[in-house]
C-alpha cells in the first residue's frame, strides 16, 4: 500500500505538503510523477511545480536520490525497506483538469501531484487529509471519515476531489446508477430543473448503451466569478468549471447542459472505449493515436445530440449548436491542409491553442460533423434499422467489457459493416484526406429534411474586406485573415492595431467606416511592431467568412420525413 499525507500548513501560499510512504522499494526504485493527464493530450510538465523534494528513510536517516529525467526521481537505497518522499505542490491554477489551494478550498486533480513507484502501480492507495474537520469532501473514492482509498494508482490519477465548507449537493438515480451533483462556488442553484434535465439526457444516453459502466457517477462544479468554460472526464466522475457566478442558470444554462452531457459521455467513450495507444495509459510519455475524431468528435455530436433527443433541448437549440460546429469548420482553412486524423496525433504538438494560421483542425469539430455524416450513412445503409449509437454500443461491449483498447482499424471495421463498403471513401478522404465538406454535409442533412443554407457575413470588415479582428483601445486588433481576400492583398497581417481609415481615427466603429466609405478606395492605417503604416484596401464582388446555418426543409418527402423521425429517437 501506498500512503499519501496532504497538509495546507499555510494556504494563502498556496502550496500542498506530501508526504507519501513508500513500501518494499528496491536499490534504483525510481519515483515518477506524471507527465501529462488523460483528456488533454499534451505533456503538462507537473514537475515545475514540485519544491523541495526529499527522501528519508523509516528512522527519519535522508536517503540519497538523483534525478534520471524532468520527472522522475532514482532512490538510492542499500537494500529493500520502506522510505517517505516529501515535497510541497504549487496548487495556483484553478480549472477543471489542475489543482488548486487557497483558504476557502483545496481541489486536486491527483494525476497532477501525486507521485508514484515505477512498476508498482497496481498497489493499493491512501490519500490522508489534514483539512478542517468543517470540510466536506466531494469524491469518487472510497471514503471514511478524511481518508481516501482508490484500488491502484491508475484510479486515484483518475479521481480528482474538492475539499470546502461550502459545498452545495443532491442527487438523482438512472438505470441503477446515482449520480452525485457537487457544486462549489457563491451559486444560487435549481435544483428541480437541474435534476430533471441531467436526469432526461442521462436516461437517455443509459438508454443507447444499455447500462452505465459504473454504480456511482460524480459531477464536480466549479462556478467561478468570472468567464470560464471547461470539462475534464473521468471514469466515475467529471470536473466542470464554469463561469460568472451570475449567468450560470441564466444564459449561460444551455452551456452547463452541454458540456455536463459531453463529460457523461466520455464515460463510456474514452475512459471505458479507449483507443489501444493509451491501454494502459503511459504517464511518462506522449500517448499518439488519431483516434481523436471517435473520443472527442462523437463525443461533441452525441453530447448534444442527447440533450435533443432527450427533450432538454429543442430542435432550435439543437441546431444552433451544430451550426456553431460548421461554422467552426468553415472559417478554419486548416482544413485544406491537414485531416482530422493527424491533428489529433498533434494534439500533443499544438492541439489547445491557435497554433501557426491555418495549419490544422480540430478533433472536435471535424470530429463531430463526421460523426454526423457516419450517423446518417448507417441509417440510410441499414434502412432506419441503426446509427451511430449502435455502433458505440458495440464497441462499448466488445472492447471496454473486454478490458482491451481500441485500434483505428477495429473503429473503421465496424463502421464499413455497419454503414457498407462505400464508406472506405469517407474514411480516406474525409478522416484521413482533406476533401472538403460541404457536398457530405449538403447530402447527410437532406437524407433527414434539413438543409445547409448560408449568407454573406453582416460585419463588413468581416463579409466584404475578409479579416477579423476584436476591439484593442480604440481601434482593432487583426485576428483572422482571409485567403485572398481584400486584406490579404493588401497585405494586412495578423496582430496589426487598425487605428483609422482614410484618416478617419477609429473610435470603436471599424465597420461603420468600411460601410460609408463603400464607393471609395479605402485606406487602413495600422500600427505593425511599433511603426505605423498605410495599406490600401481593394474592393472585390464576392463574400468572406459566410454565415452557415441549418434550416428545416419546407416539404420534405415521405423518406426524409422517415429518416428524420428515426434520427430523432
């Protein structure tokens, strides 16, 4: 067994103390902390954040150590005995997936500070809390009184707690399972209709997969005071952090909906269908796979598709969610240069932030709108008899049950059975190529009535000159170009401050000014690295950046009605 002590002598310095008891370890044992964290694909470098790490034997003797990496610690022991390693975490950021003190909490996301013994993962783990007796604990773990236990270390990474007085909680029960609802934060909750939602797209997504793979599920909340958005999924929980206080169960209520039913999905597919390359997971090192258009695109589409087909959300709503995913797509020009497949091998490069323009999509969006084109070719291949949801359903009993990963080729298997052999040209041109969408799109909508409909941009410097940019002072700061467009012969670039045009200083009316000055040559001036320079801006009849949407066509056949209806259920 391993032991972990966890202390917060002096929270407003925000650092945790360790202690951790290792048992039997051998001469050259070496001590690791994880490199990254499941569910975001990148190496997160955890180890910046360990101070004064020690080494002492049962009898307090320090017992020597050397690092072999960025991460890991080689114990120089005599022979086989028992040791305690000691070191402080700055626990300073605070989002779904990190770790946070200060006086009013602690949140830990142990796959961020708990260290463990290379090769001996599979041992049983205490987590000791010397917290205030008036601190509640939120957990998936087994708990008794201010002690946690998880089997091995794979569950305790895999199980991020909040330690509060603050605390707000309830419950409800599906399909055998109860699901814990923990909320921290100053929030005034509904909890009538928070229930009845969560419990309506999670009725229906048990509903799909035909059992939860789990007895107990725990929704951890983080409300913030200030704009946040952000999930993290684990086996038997998921923490969400969300933002400001005041809009949570106002306008930002659609949001909460949205990514707690994503989060619940992961459930089953990534944590329970998990791609082959990261079964088990290898914490010391990047976990490659391109199966991110399967964990995170059929997650994106099925996440808000149950909230549709659980009556939660409307088709309006539905569909405003999918038309944020095109227009995602659309505006990405990533997209004709790189597939969905290898930008989720690159997550690990560039995958969480903007990244060189252009350069690659995101598993997310791309994902997403190819679930919904395999979607419709299942149910058109066999005859409104089945979709997507069986095909996971499948996976789900045939790898997750069967404690083993799943490959790319095992994914496209059961696709190309469930959706026919001309599926082999969606896969390779559109998972693994870069055709471009709109004709598979255009089709998958009509099979089930709707159609894509688009119109120019109502944003003049956006619709008409091609750029976007957001407010810096009292001009604007370039923040997207469009290739070939107006400011791409003009030689705009991205970051450039526009200050005015035609000599007219911007005072937060960038395209009030393109407007008027329609049938005159437009001149923008920009600040660039602290020069100020004159660009001429041509005029083309054409439009950039168009706005799509999805709309219900007006009398669709026998068919698409059918089709419609079985996509719905």
């Amino acid at each position: 067994m391993v032991k972990y002590h966890l202390a917060i002598e002096q929270a407003n310095q925000q650092y945790i103390q360790f202690k951790v008891i290792f048992e039997n370890v051998s001469p050259g044992a070496i001590i690791h902390l994880p490199k990254w964290r499941p569910g975001r694909y990148e190496l997160g470098n955890f180890a910046k954040n360990v101070r004064g790490f020690k080494v002492f034997d049962m009898n307090g003797k320090v017992v020597d150590f050397h690092k072999t990496d960025l991460s890991s610690w080689k114990i120089e022991v005599k022979e086989t005995s028992t040791i305690r390693v000691e070191y402080s975490y700055y626990a300073a950021e605070l989002n779904a997936g990190s770790t946070f003190l200060n006086k009013e909490m602690l949140y830990s996301n142990p796959v961020n500070c708990f260290v463990y013994q290379n090769g001996k993962k599979d041992e049983t783990c205490e987590v000791h809390l010397d917290i205030p007796a008036s601190w509640n604990i939120a957990c998936s773990m087994e708990r008794e009184g201010m002690v946690l236990r998880a089997a091995d270390f794979d569950e305790l990474a895999d199980s991020p707690f909040i330690c509060s007085a603050s605390l707000q909680y309830n419950q409800y029960e599906s399909g055998g399972t109860i699901f814990h609802l923990w909320f921290q934060g100053d929030c005034q909750i509904d909890w009538s209709g928070l229930i009845h939602d969560f419990k309506a797209f999670t009725d229906k997504q048990i509903e799909k997969f035909m059992e939860f793979p789990v007895p107990h599920y725990h929704f951890l909340f983080h409300i913030l005071p200030y704009k946040a958005y952000h999930g993290v999924e684990h086996q038997k929980s998921t923490v969400i952090a969300l933002g400001p206080t005041y809009d949570v169960f106002g306008h930002l209520y659609t949001e909460l909906l949205g990514v707690s039913s994503h989060e619940l999905y992961h459930a089953w597919n990534v944590k329970a269908i998990r791609p082959i390359e990261m079964y088990p997971y290898d914490y010391q090192k990047e976990n490659l796979s391109k199966l991110g258009y399967l964990c995170e695109g059929v997650t994106t589409y099925m996440g808000d598709l149950m909230l549709y087909k659980s009556g939660v959300f409307d088709l309006k709503q539905y569909l405003h969610e999918f038309t944020g995913q095109l227009q995602k797509h659309f505006d990405n020009f990533g997209r004709f240069h790189y597939s969905v497949a290898d930008s989720s091998y690159d997550t690990w490069l560039d995958g969480y932030t903007v990244g060189a323009p252009g350069r690659k999509v995101s598993i997310y969006t791309e994902g997403c709108l190819l679930a919904f084109v395999c979607d419709v070719k299942i149910r058109e291949y066999s005859g409104n008899k089945h979709g997507l949801d069986e095909l996971m359903k499948r996976l789900y009993f045939n790898f997750a049950l069967g404690n083993k990963g799943v490959s790319e080729d095992d994914y496209i298997a059961l696709l190309k059975e469930l959706a026919g052999p001309e599926i082999e040209e969606l896969i390779t041109g559109y998972f693994y190529g870069t055709r471009p969408f709109e004709a598979i799109l255009t089709e998958a909508l009509e099979t089930i009535g709707l159609e894509l409909t688009h119109k120019p941009n109502c944003r003049y410097s956006v619709g008409r000159t091609g750029f976007k940019s957001h407010p810096f002072g009292s001009g604007f700061q370039v923040a997207a170009i469009y290739p070939g467009s107006p400011a791409d012969l003009a030689g705009l670039m991205l970051n450039d401050e526009i200050i005015a045009v035609n000599d007219f200083k911007l005072n937060g009316d960038l395209d009030n000014w393109l407007s008027y000055l329609d049938d005159q040559n437009k001149r923008l001036t920009v600040i660039r690295q602290g020069k100020i320079i004159e660009l001429a801006l041509p005029e083309v009849q054409r439009s950039f950046y168009l706005e799509y949407g999805v709309e219900v066509i007006e009398n669709p056949n026998s068919f698409q009605k059918k089709a419609f209806e079985h996509w719905n259920k």
